[in-house]
C-alpha cells in the first residue's frame, strides 16, 4: 500500500500550483496527516524559538554576558538532567501505547497513562533532592555565584520530567498542541513575564532571578497542562482496572533512555565544556549560536515526534511495504527544509547575532562550523526513531555513546586552543560520524536505504 497520498492523485484533478499545495496539506493518507502534525510541531518550536530567542535577547541585554553566561550553564543543566531522569518514559510511550492499544490491553494501558507520571515524579524528586546535597558539598569548589543557581536548577527538576512524560503521552495520542505548548510556548512566555516583571520592580536581574523566573514558568505550564491532559484522556479512555507493569515498561525505555541520554549528551557537551576553559563571556556568545542555528533541529524534532509511533504502528502490523515508504517520506521531509533553514540562518546570522548585543556577532563565523553538523545529520532523517520503535535500541545507543565520546574527546581537545570554533568543530565532526554509522546500522539490519538522496534499495 503506498503512503505517497500526495504523489497519487487521479488524472482528473487540477494541475499547477493550488493542486499541489492542496494536496500536499489537505489529503487524508497517512503521509498528508504526518505532513500537517509535523507541521503544526514545527510552527509551535518556530513560535517558541522566536519567544525563547526573545527572551535570550533580553536577559543577556539586562544581564549582561557573565551572568548570562552562568544562566546558560545552569539551565544547560537542567535540560540535560531533566530530559534523561523520566527513564526514556517520554520516548517509549510512543511505543508503548500503540503496542497496548493493537493488542486491546485496555488495563496496562490505563495503568501506564497515570502510573508513568507518578513512577517519573517520584524518582526525579529524590534526584533532585540527591543532587541539591550535592551543590552543597561541593559549592567550595565552584563560583560562588552558580551556586544559587544551581539550587534552584535542581527545584525545576520534577516538574520538567512531568512535563517530558505528558508530552510522551500526549503526542503518542496525535496531541501534539498539548504535548508541545505548555513546554514550548507557555513555558517561555512565562519566563517572559516573570522576568520582566521582575525588571519593572526594580530587581537587579542577575542568574538568580533569571533561574526563579525559570522554575516558577515550569511549574505552572506542567500543572496545566497536566490538568488539561488528565480531562482529555478521561474523555478518550474508558474507565476500568489499571494493571502497572513497570518491569517491561522500564525493559522498553531504559534502552531507549540510553539513546536519548548520549544523544543529549552530544547536544551539550560543547557548552558544558567550554564553561570550563573559556569564560562566561564566551560561553554566552556560543549559546547564541546555537539558540540561533535551533531552527534547523526543530525540523528534525518535528518529523521525529510526528513519526515515532507510526513506525511502530507499521511494524507492529507487519507491513513492510508502507513502513519503507514512510520511511522514505520522513527522511525527505527532514532534510530539504533544514537545507533551507541552514542557508537562510546564515544569510541573515550577523543581524540576528546583534540583536543579543554588539559582542555577540563575534561568533558568526562558528555558526558555519556548526551548520555543517545539522545538515549531514538531517540527510538520513529520524533514523533513531525507527531504530527505537523497531526493537534496536541497543545498538543504536552503541551509535550514540560513540559519537558522544568521539564529541567529547575532540571538545577536550579543540576547546582549550581554539574555544567556541573548536567546539563547534568538534560536534560537527562528531555529528558526521553518528550520521555514517546510523545509516550503516539501517542499511545491515533493516535493509532501508536511509539517505535523502542517492539509489534506494
């Protein structure tokens, strides 16, 4: 059975351009429904990229670089921890719910629906807990003025990994407004807010009161969003028994947990080590790079999010044929627009670079080196999904955990002689690497030409 819906119209219908548009976003086969959810995923990070490079903007502007600097290592911190401590929750409910839905097993469903959340809040609490004794036995040792900070980075944890398993939840259900607003656009117009309302009254608005703004805008975008999730799922949810298998739930997540852990891992390792050898000036120049360059991983985000329980769906079913031509449409729908989302970022890189401040458009030049990454890894799509969904998560972490070490070893390297450049080099380098040994993987166990261009098997 094909997917290419769009690709497969009758001759009768009107040609030109109207004709493709319509079809290409109004059809109703699986490849049109991926199209507009990955869409309306990628307009809500677009959005919350321009509410997040807003806000960027003005706390480095009102705070200056050294304390942004701290912010950025800080919350860097936080979105590392927080996206690894919900178990791989988050990402297997995209497998899970399917796999429980095909087989009518309605009582493990309900129990996974509610005992996720609470297995995930629970254990990140006594983390964040484990970790705030840890600042405090080691704040001798760090800057003085991290240290609050970092308190306060530890009290945004619980209710950053809620918020991570209700997205799993939530778009593993087709609700990707649910899943993604309350994190992405919410979350950051609170931050907005608060931290303005904190400059109108006066406050010196340093790390500290950037971080309170930070937990309180988590907070309360996870408890709507909870309330919200909880009507909606009562609503589509037959009430009954609820049976909770953590055992096989953490038998699928934690070897997807250590995919997601090292992919982490890779994203953060530059800014981590850069703050230790170059100073907090530098630091906040790179992040805004990266926040600049974020675009084009939104994209990659997009289609993963949009696709992860459908490859499920389809191997579930048996169905090889429609899985390889999802497959194919995915891969195509990565990499094209994040082709253009690179050219234009770095056309227009400078300008935006300034709007953070003058001493910001010292890093354009990096943008180049870590663009080369982002596009080669978007040439072979969400690869890691389908590995994930497919039972291959193992090997897949292999691919991960070598990258990230290959990533790290080059950081260690490059950042000391070169800084920002050579981090940015390092994860490039690192990148390529990931993307040559995923696309061998695919190639040997799946028999799946995964490459957005080139002769398909």
């Amino acid at each position: 059975m094909a997917v290419m819906d769009a690709n497969s119209a009758p001759a009768t219908e009107p040609t030109g351009l109207k004709a493709r548009l319509r079809a290409l976003f109004t059809g109703t086969g699986e490849a049109s429904l991926t199209r507009r959810l990955a869409g309306t995923i990628f307009l809500i990070r677009v959005i919350s990229a321009g509410l997040a490079y807003f806000s960027q903007i003005l706390l480095a502007r009102w705070m200056g670089t050294s304390d942004y600097g701290i912010y950025v290592y800080v919350w860097t911190w936080v979105l590392l921890l927080g996206s690894m401590m919900d178990f791989g929750i988050a990402a297997s409910a995209q497998k899970i719910i399917p796999e429980y839905r095909a087989s009518g097993d309605h009582a493990r469903l309900r129990g996974f629906l509610s005992g996720s959340r609470w297995m995930t809040g629970i254990v990140s609490l006594i983390v964040s807990l484990l970790l705030a004794g840890l600042v405090k036995l080691i704040s001798p040792w760090i800057d003085a003025e991290t240290v609050v900070p970092l308190y306060l980075g530890c009290l945004t944890l619980p209710a950053f990994v809620v918020a991570n398993t209700q997205d799993g939840i939530a778009r593993s259900h087709d609700w990707m407004r649910l899943g993604l607003m309350p994190q992405f656009i919410i979350r950051q117009a609170l931050i907005i807010g608060f931290t303005a309302g904190a400059f109108a009254l006066g406050f010196k608005l340093g790390a500290t009161i950037a971080m309170l703004a930070s937990v309180a805008a988590v907070w309360v975008a996870m408890i709507g969003q909870m309330i919200v999730l909880n009507r909606r799922l009562h609503t589509h949810i037959e009430p009954g028994p609820k049976a909770y298998d953590y055992r096989g739930w953490l038998a699928v997540s934690l070897p997807i947990l250590l995919v997601e852990s090292f992919y982490l891992l890779l994203s953060y390792t530059d800014v981590l080590v850069l703050q230790q050898f170059v100073s907090s000036d530098e630091v906040g120049v790179y992040f805004a790079v990266v926040k600049t360059l974020a675009l084009v991983s939104f994209i990659h985000y997009a289609m993963s999010a949009t696709t992860a329980h459908r490859f499920t769906e389809y191997h579930t079913a048996g169905d090889k044929d429609r899985l390889a031509a999802y497959v194919t449409h995915a891969i195509k729908w990565t990499f094209w627009p994040s082709l253009a989302a690179t050219l234009i970022l770095l056309a227009l890189g400078k300008p935006l670079l300034w709007l953070f401040g003058p001493q910001f458009t010292g890093g354009y030049d990096i943008m180049f080196i870590a663009a080369i990454g982002l596009v080669v890894r978007a040439a072979i799509g969400p690869v890691e999904r389908l590995l994930n969904m497919l039972g291959h998560q193992h090997i897949c972490a292999v691919a991960y955990a070598s990258a990230f070490v290959m990533n790290l070893v080059l950081c260690l390297v490059l950042v000391p002689k070169f800084g920002g450049h050579g981090a940015a080099a390092a994860t490039s380098i690192a990148l390529t690497f990931e993307t040559i040994l995923l696309f061998w993987i695919v190639r040997q166990r799946l028999g799946l030409h995964v490459l957005a261009f080139g002769k398909r098997k």
